[in-house]
C-alpha cells in the first residue's frame, strides 16, 4: 500500500511526460512529413561545407 | 564511390535501355542518355559528387527529365528578407517520387555556399529555402533545381490551403491523449478487475485514479465527435457520431456515479480505447485523402498563373494573374495559355480545345475576343485584358460550378444512410431496457442503468462506424497505388452506382496534343527537321521532336515568331513561311532543306489514346453504355467513336448542351459518370453523378472531378469502378456484420446478462472482424 502513495504518482509523471513530449512534437510540426523524415534518416549529409558564419 | 578511378561513363547505373538521369526508356540509336538536358543533369549530380542518388532511388519512369527550356518566373516579388539580411523563399516542387529525390535536393542546395537552409517536406512538397546575399540568388537556385529536372512553382496560398490540415491535426492530437488515457487507465482497471481481494479503501483510490485520468481524456479526446455530432444536431440531421458521443459519455458518467458510490467497477478503460480506436480510424482515413488532395494541389500549382505584364514603360514583369486589371496588356508567348480574357491587336492562331473541344487551331482576326484557357499557338502577341480573373469567363464557370457542386453535397452515403436508421433505434432500446428494469423489474435504479448503458456501449456504433471508413481507406490506398486519386469523400460510392459513362474526347479519348502522322518521311529528314523544333517552344515543334526525341540541336537555329524556325538555308514552319502555297496553316509543319529542296510536309493530328478502345469495352462490359459527347466538329468526332467502339455520339455540343445533356440522363434515372478534361466539360463534370478527369486534364476540370487519373491513358478507369464497386460490397458486408452482431448482443445486454467487460470484449473483436474484411478492398 505504501509503495503505492510512491509508484502511482511516479508512474503517471512518466507519462505525462510522455504526452507532453508527444504535444510538444505535434505542435513544433514533426508530424507533418512522416514521409519525408523516414526517408532522409537513412541517408549521409555531404560533408565538406563551412558551418555558415 | 568505393572505386574513384572508374570512367565516369562506366559508372553510370546500366540498365539495358533506359536513360541514366531519369530512367526514360531509350531509343536503340540513343547512347545512355534520352536528351541533352540529362546528360548535364547527370554531369551535374556527379559534378555534386551526389551521384549516390541513382543507386538509392526507388523508382525512375521518365519524371526527371529537364525541360529543355523551363518556364522559367521570376521569384524576386516571393522572397522575404529578415532583418540579418538573410533571404527566404517558399517553392512548391514537383517530381519527388522518392526519399533520394529529397535527399537529392536539399544536398544540391546545401553545396552552395550560401544557402544556409534547405528543407523539402516530402509530403507537401514545399521547399524552404533560405540564404545570405543578394536575392537574385533565389532564381539561380531555381535554375539549378530546374536542371536536375525537378519542376518548380511558387507556393501560393492555394498550395497553402490544400496542404495545412488543422482539422488532421486536432485528430492526431486527440488520438494521442486518447491514446495516453486509455493506456494509463488501463493499467488502474486491470488492478481492480483482477484483484478481487482487494480492500475497499484501495477499491476507492482506484477509482478514483482512474477517473482522474479518464474524465478529462473522454471530455478532450472525444471533441470531434461532440462537435460533429453537435452540428448534426443543429442541422436536424442525425449521425453516428451521435451515437458514439452519446455511448461514451454515458459510460464515463455511469462510471462516475459508480465512483462516488465505490461500486465493484468502474468503466473508464472502456469508453477511453473505443475513443482511441475510432479516433485511429479517422487518422488513417483522412491522411490517405490528404494525399490525393495534396497531389491535385500540386498539380494546381504548376498550372498556377504567372502572366508577363507589360508596365506603361515597356518592360515587362511576370506578376500573379490574378493580380491583373482590366486595361493592362500582358505578353503571351508561344505556346502559353492565356490566363485572362482579352483583345489582340494583330491577328492571332489559337488553340481553343480546352474551351471549345475543337481539335483544330483556329483564326481569330484583330480585335476578336479571346477567352481565357486558349493556347498561343501563333506568334507572340500582346493581349488586352478586358476583364480582370475575378469576373472573367473562367471565374464566371467557376461559379457556375458551385451551383453544381451544391447538388453533389446531397449525397447521402451509406454510413450515414445506415445511421439514420441505427442511432434512433439503438437509442430507443436503451432508453426502454432503462424502463424495463426499473418500473417493469422493479429494480434498483442504478441496477436499470448499468443495463441501459450496457446496451448503449454494445450498441455503441464501434464496427458500424468502422465499417465503411476502413474499406474506404483501403480502397483509396489502393487505387493511389494505381495512379488514381480519389478527392472527395463519397466519390467511390458515387463511382460503384454509376450506370452509364459519357466520354468527352479531346483530351479524354484522344491525347489532346498533337501526334506527327507517319507518312513514310525520311528517317534523316525526320532527325534534321526535329534537331530544328528543339530550338521552339511551339506545340507543333515540341510534337516534331517528341516522333524523334534523340535528335540534337541543330547548331545557329533561329526562330522568327509566328512564322518558322531557320537555320543556314534550312527552313521549319508553316506553309507561307516556307514558300509553300496550297495549304492551308493548322496541323501542319513544311521542312525545306534548302530553298529549292523539295518540301517536306509532316502532318500532325490529335490522335486517339491507344488504350481508349479496350476502356470503353471494359466499361460495358462492366454495365455501362458509353457515349461520346464533343465540341467537336462531326467528322472529327464521328471518327473517333468509330474508333473507340462508341455507337452514340453527339458532336459540336458546347458547354450548356453538355451540362444538359448530363442533366438529361439523370433525370431520366440514370447516374451517369461523366469524363472529361476541359474546362468546356468543367460544368457537365459538375452536375453528373460523378465525374473523373483523365491526365494532363486542365485544373477546372481536376478540381471539379471527384476521381483523377494521374497515369496517361483510360486504362485505369473501368479497374477504379471495379475496386469502388467491390469495395461497397465489402462495406454492406461490414454494416451487415456489425448489424448481426448487435441483433446477438443486445438481446442479452437487455436481459442484463452482459456485463461492461464483455461489452467491451464484444465491440472490440466486431471491430477487428470488420477491419479484417475491409483489407480485402485492396485486392481487385
């Protein structure tokens, strides 16, 4: 019972933790091309250019 | 690149006969290349040291040609600069057919040393780019992208609006707290479900935790549904949302009660994963339409008037169409359509096939109004808006198709159909099961409650509200596979009730671009004549180089507008400019070698597709008469039916008589599928029960269409209704099945032998079973 007062609460922070990264994912438009942002994970960026200044 | 001292040559991906660039399907005379512009393409990417590209690609069909002279507009009025003095512009880009493309185009731009940012999203196709200098840079980049054979457009509003989806958003969002909810509270209910020895006062926490997390998640996550069935409502309409809104709130108040009381359960896990399914299902549901609306704005897009305006000081700038008023005077070029209604001060040739259906150029003397949607097929000449785009001939058909459009709105589909019978049925049961127990029983309220929303929660429209969207979805996806988008979101049942088809033909049935008639002309003239036309922009020179794509350019060739190209002694034009008297100007190109050669004279004609007449067989024998119906002139029209195996046929029928005749047919009782690809077809596609428009249709006819084929050719049209038939019988299937189930459950939801766990149990295994059926949509 005791473990309880301790683990429920602990528990349901994790995963509002999880929502609010998944809120904060949506909003910032990470889910607007699911498409696009399979694809380029698997393929090098060209190295060689100059960071811009 | 494991290997650097390899041949460039050899390092090229060596497919028998396809172009190295763009994968287009060569010519046994050809080398590894399909065209000039491909070959630097290819330099290009190499150059790039990007040549990972070819490897990585999934799919190469000819897409990535370069135009050999792009239609180049001028992005300087697009660009945005910040306060740093870095520039950003926003370009819709056509031709991602894959994730390389993507990585193609953000790498090419991140060479450069200036662009600081490039980021293509592949879904929406949006390019946004941004760099530091001058801002004439934006339309060197463009140049680039364009030499790579990837077709660019400014992102207009209209891309904009197509491809921002806050509604699909809302969804996702109210998925994942669903999502969230129904997990967490899961975790509370299977401690109480299974622990049975388990003390009150833990019982009490229990439910209570669970409530804490499952009243807000039913209240937030439930929003689409209350909200739609809230509009029905006001509308005196009645929707399955209703019943989902009305079983799922039901649920999370019994539940409450329950709480307060510290009942044995609560029924928070059940009402929070039958928002999560059902919200699942309009996620998926609406992301496979977006993709169909996205690539129609794609299209729209590329379409998408920018018209050279000729200021008071001569010059000239490309400006929005739009933006246009009635006085000004905009260059047309040859080979452009016109995007505004207008006078010319000279004579002009135009090609009216769009507006009219004439398959044939015609004549218009000085003066003579000139509509919206005609193709320069003349010189260059200097038009006189007479009217601004908002009231011209075009906006004023589009508002014609509103009218139209209205009527399609009526459309009851058969989810909805099924709902206006279901929900007031399901809701009298449960009201009288509510009766039954506590007056007829003599039962405890509460106990009468538990009964009633038992009842409620099985009857809840789970499968029924998954039925139709899962086969629709199936059934869209696999029809996008096949190069038909479906855009609206009744189209396919409109597509599987369709009786009978009318055929417009340029355009539709035929290829509605001129075709060179082979007349037996020598090979090594054909190749000279043609290495001339890669010089012009003109329709018939482009259709010239299209019978002999391999011929190079011939060097110092010259074009005098209006009348032929010239290069040393030898001449491509029309008949006057080739000194050729007795034939009259269309259709026709002359070729001189020299000026006392023997003319060359080669023909074109706006030829009939090679599928056309296997299409319209196909679709009698799924049922449907076809009839052709044209602006064109009989013969011409007479010809083509022969042709295609149509018996009826009707010619030199305008837009009026088409959207009459389509009028006609359905009052008649028929559901007539029209096809067409013009806009003089825009309003008949309107009114008829449903309508498709086959590629390179104009964007009247493809925003009006509910079913667009993307892929050249009718082929694909008699395989869409056969999916769209099958998967309305899938979806009666599905209606059926959740009907059944509903007919076993209730009974014994109403004799209060079901408790809330199995009421879940049941809703969810139906919905599996439907979802099972729907897959079977994809299979033709």
């Amino acid at each position: 019972m005791e473990a309880l007062i301790l683990l429920v609460p602990v528990s349901l922070l994790l995963g509002a933790l999880g929502l609010i990264g998944f809120l904060w994912a949506l909003r910032s438009r990470q889910y607007d091309d699911l498409e696009g942002a399979a694809a380029r994970i698997l393929f090098d960026d060209q190295p060689g250019k100059d960071p811009p200044p | 690149m494991t290997d650097l001292k390899r041949p460039f040559i050899a390092d090229a991906p060596q497919s028998a006969a396809a172009c190295a660039h763009c994968g287009a399907a060569l010519a046994p005379a050809q080398g590894r290349f399909c065209c000039t512009g491909c070959e630097a393409a290819y330099g290009l990417v190499r150059g790039l040291g990007l040549d990972a590209f070819y490897r990585r690609r999934e799919s190469a069909d000819g897409a990535l040609r370069p135009e050999a002279a792009p239609p180049a507009f001028d992005a300087l009025p697009l660009i945005r600069e910040d306060a740093d003095g870095v520039k950003s512009l926003d370009l819709m880009i056509s031709g991602l057919t894959c994730g390389a493309c993507v990585w193609l185009v953000e790498q090419a731009l991140a060479a450069e040393p200036d662009v600081i940012k490039a980021r293509v999203s592949f879904s929406t196709r949006r390019l946004e780019l941004r760099w530091q200098g001058a801002a004439e840079r934006g339309n060197e980049l463009i140049v680039l992208l364009s030499c790579l054979g990837f077709r660019v457009a400014p992102y207009t509003p209209a891309c904009m609006r197509a491809t921002e989806d806050a509604e699909g958003r809302a969804l996702i969002r109210a998925l994942g707290i669903a999502a969230f909810g129904a997990m967490n509270v899961m975790l509370v209910s299977i401690a109480v479900w299974v622990g049975e020895d388990m003390g009150a006062h833990t019982r009490e926490f229990m439910h209570w935790l669970a409530a804490l997390i499952g009243l807000p998640t039913v209240l937030v996550a439930g929003m689409p549904f209350y909200r739609s069935a809230a509009a029905a409502l006001r509308a005196g309409r009645v929707n399955m949302d209703m019943a989902v809104s009305l079983g799922v709130l039901a649920t999370a108040g019994m539940s409450l009660v329950e709480t307060f009381r510290n009942g044995p359960y609560t029924w928070f896990d059940g009402a929070t994963a039958l928002l999560a399914l059902l919200l699942a299902g309009r996620v998926f549901d609406r992301t496979a339409r977006k993709k169909a609306r996205q690539a129609v704005a794609e299209v729209l897009a590329l379409q998408d008037g920018m018209v050279a305006l000729i200021a008071v000081d001569g010059t000239t700038r490309l400006v929005p169409a739009a933006s246009v008023e009635a006085g000004q005077c905009v260059q047309i070029a040859v080979g452009e359509a016109l995007r505004l209604d207008g006078r010319a001060r000279t004579e002009t040739l135009l090609d009216t096939a769009a507006i009219t259906g004439e398959s044939l150029p015609r004549d218009f003397v000085a003066g003579a109004a000139l509509p919206a949607g005609a193709v320069n097929m003349g010189a260059p000449f200097m038009l006189e808006v007479t009217a601004p785009a908002r009231d011209g001939s075009l906006a004023a058909m589009a508002r014609l198709l509103e009218a139209a459009e209205q009527s399609k709105g009526r459309f009851v589909s058969i989810a909805d159909h099924a709902a206006r019978h279901y929900v007031p049925i399901a809701h009298a049961i449960a009201a009288a099961t509510f009766l039954l127990w506590w007056v007829g029983f003599d039962a405890l309220w509460q106990e009468a409650l538990v009964n009633a929303v038992c009842v409620l929660l099985i009857t809840c429209p789970c499968g029924l509200a998954i039925a139709v969207p899962a086969v629709q979805v199936v059934a869209n996806g696999a029809l996008f596979k096949r190069g038909v988008l479906v855009a609206s979101a009744t189209a396919l049942e409109r597509l599987a009730e369709a009786d009978c088809a009318v055929l417009d033909k340029t355009g539709t049935l035929t290829e509605g671009r001129p075709v060179l008639i082979p007349e037996g002309q020598d090979p090594q003239i054909l190749h000279a004549a043609a290495g001339m036309a890669r010089a012009s922009r003109h329709p018939l020179a482009k259709a010239l180089l299209r019978a002999c794509p391999e011929a190079p350019l011939v060097p110092d060739t010259r074009e005098i507008p209006g009348q032929g190209l010239e290069a040393g002694t030898a001449r491509l034009g029309s008949p006057a400019f080739c000194d050729l008297a007795g034939l009259s100007d269309g259709m026709v190109l002359v070729y001189r070698a020299s000026a006392d050669a023997a003319p060359v004279i080669f023909r074109f004609a706006d030829r009939l597709r090679a599928d056309a007449p296997q299409a319209v067989a196909d679709l009698k024998a799924l049922g449907l008469p076809v009839e052709l119906l044209s602006g064109d002139g009989p013969g011409a029209v007479a010809s083509a039916a022969i042709a295609s195996g149509i018996e009826a046929w009707r010619a030199e029928a305008d837009p009026r008589a088409k959207a009459a005749h389509i009028e006609n047919l359905k009052e008649a009782g028929r559901k007539p599928l029209m096809v067409g690809d013009g806009i003089n077809d825009a309003a008949a596609l309107a009114a008829a029960h449903v309508a498709a428009s086959p590629a390179g249709a104009t964007d009247l006819a493809q925003t009006t269409a509910d079913i667009v084929l993307q892929r050249e050719g009718l082929a694909m049209l008699p395989e869409a209704i056969r999916i769209a038939r099958r998967a309305q019988i899938l979806a009666r299937q599905n209606i059926g099945f959740a009907l059944a189930y509903n007919v076993i459950a209730v009974p014994a939801a109403i004799a209060g032998l079901v408790n809330p766990l199995i009421a879940a149990l049941v809703m969810a295994s139906s919905s599996l079973i439907v979802i099972g059926n729907a897959l079977r949509a994809g299979r033709a």
